[in-house]
C-alpha cells in the first residue's frame, strides 16, 4: 500500500505547553487506523494539524504526495480530507440534508448536484429517512452518523473521526462500527480517535499510541495492547492481566 498522509517532525507548542513532540506517523490508503492514548495524549491537536486548523510550530504534514503543512483547513478539505468533529457541530436549526448539502458544495456544480449527492450519503448513513428534520431533533447517535455523513459529502480520500463512537450504547457502536467498515470498502482511508478500545481495537489495522504528545508505540492491535509501556501509560492492569 502507499503512503497517503505522512507528518514528519511534528510539534506544536502552546506557549510553555508542548502539546505534540516530534510526532512522526504514516498512513497507507486503504487503512483503518487507530489514534489512540490516554487525556491529555495530544490527540485532538494532531488531528487539528493534521485537518489545517493551524500549522505545527516544526514539521511537515504531506497529503497525497504533496507538502500541505502550511495550507489551511479549507485547501485541505479540497484536496481530500475530511473530518468530524468530537463536539458534534451541527447547525442545528437547518434541516438533516441541508447540513450534508454544506459538505457537497466542496465539489458539487450547484445546488442541485449538491442535493442529489447528500441524498446519496445520507441514505449510505442510515439518515434518509430523517432528511427533512431540523438537525437539532437528532438523537445522539444520529448527530454522530450526520457529522460522518456532512464529512464524506465533501468526497474525501482520507477521513478524521474524532470519536464517533464515544457515548453511544452498544448497539449503536455497532452500527457505527459498520459505517466505518463501509466508508473504508468505498475507498476512503480512515484515522480515528476513539476511547472506547473493545470497540475500536477489533476494528482498526493499526493503532498509533500518543502519550505526553510522543508516539509511544505503533503496530498491530493485538501487539499494542500487549505493549508494557501502553499497558502502564493508557490501557491498565484489565489488558495486563488478559495479555
């Protein structure tokens, strides 16, 4: 597999807080891939960095063979990353499926390619039904499965979850854990943030440990929870003991 999106050296710097360190990491098309560790890990600032919110005080962020790190968020979307957010940010007086015709814009040629196309994503979520309700009458669950439809209308080749599946009951994790399976079948590369490992460990090819702002390990599933400085950092003495 190649290579899709790769930061080399990355560090942010917060004033005196160094919220990621020399974050280097690769991510092949066609993966599932798992960012992982415990609050404070410095998560949700790569994600940042890696979506273009703000570029990284030191390092390079390369999307699809190009140098990206110093494009904002907005360039970035154009050229295939989506995201979500892990506060949902819906707009919550417009309707299901003009919240989705907001991401079709990105590459639709008016209104109504835009509409044809999230209907098309929001039957792919299980959200058809709801088009015409105001986004704010959506359950928990159903915010989450919107926040992944709106990001997949921008018809990204890499997608940013940022714990969709935090919150949710068991089945509707499940469900969730079906969309992500389905959104890779369709092509779509994904890097997700989640807490909730009986979930998303059976569910990612790869899991990339943050701790302190530092890759603290990387690899298959089934080695990084065996990992003793994962298991003392993130997943405690209940992954110890079955390890």
């Amino acid at each position: 597999m190649t290579v899709l999106l790769e930061t080399s050296g990355v560090t942010q710097r917060f004033a005196g807080l160094v919220a990621n360190s020399d974050v280097s990491i690769a991510v092949s098309r066609g993966e599932i891939v798992g960012l992982i560790g415990p609050n404070g890990a410095g998560k949700s600032t790569l994600f940042n960095l890696i979506a273009g919110v703000m570029p990284p005080t030191q390092g390079a962020v390369v999307f699809d063979g190009e140098d990206v790190t110093r494009l904002p968020a907005a360039e970035r979307c154009h050229r295939g990353i989506g995201r979500t957010f892990q506060v949902v940010k819906s707009f919550e007086t417009m309707t299901v499926i003009d919240n989705v015709i907001v991401g079709a814009l990105v590459r639709s040629n008016g209104m109504r390619e835009a509409r044809r196309k999230a209907h098309e994503v929001l039957e792919f979520c299980g959200l058809d039904a709801r088009a015409e309700v105001p986004a704010g009458e959506l359950v928990p669950s159903e915010k989450r499965r919107l926040e992944v439809a709106r990001a997949l209308a921008t018809g990204p080749k890499l997608l940013l979850l940022d714990e969709v599946l935090t919150g949710l009951t068991p089945v509707e994790a499940q469900t969730g854990v079906e969309l992500v399976r389905r959104v890779r079948e369709t092509g779509v590369t994904v890097l997700m943030v989640e807490h909730v490992m009986e979930i998303v460990m059976p569910l990612v090819d790869r899991a990339i440990v943050l701790d302190l702002g530092k890759v603290l390990a990387e690899g298959r599933p089934a080695e990084v929870v065996r990992d003793p400085k994962v298991i003392s950092a993130y997943l405690g003495d209940r992954h110890a003991v079955g390890a």
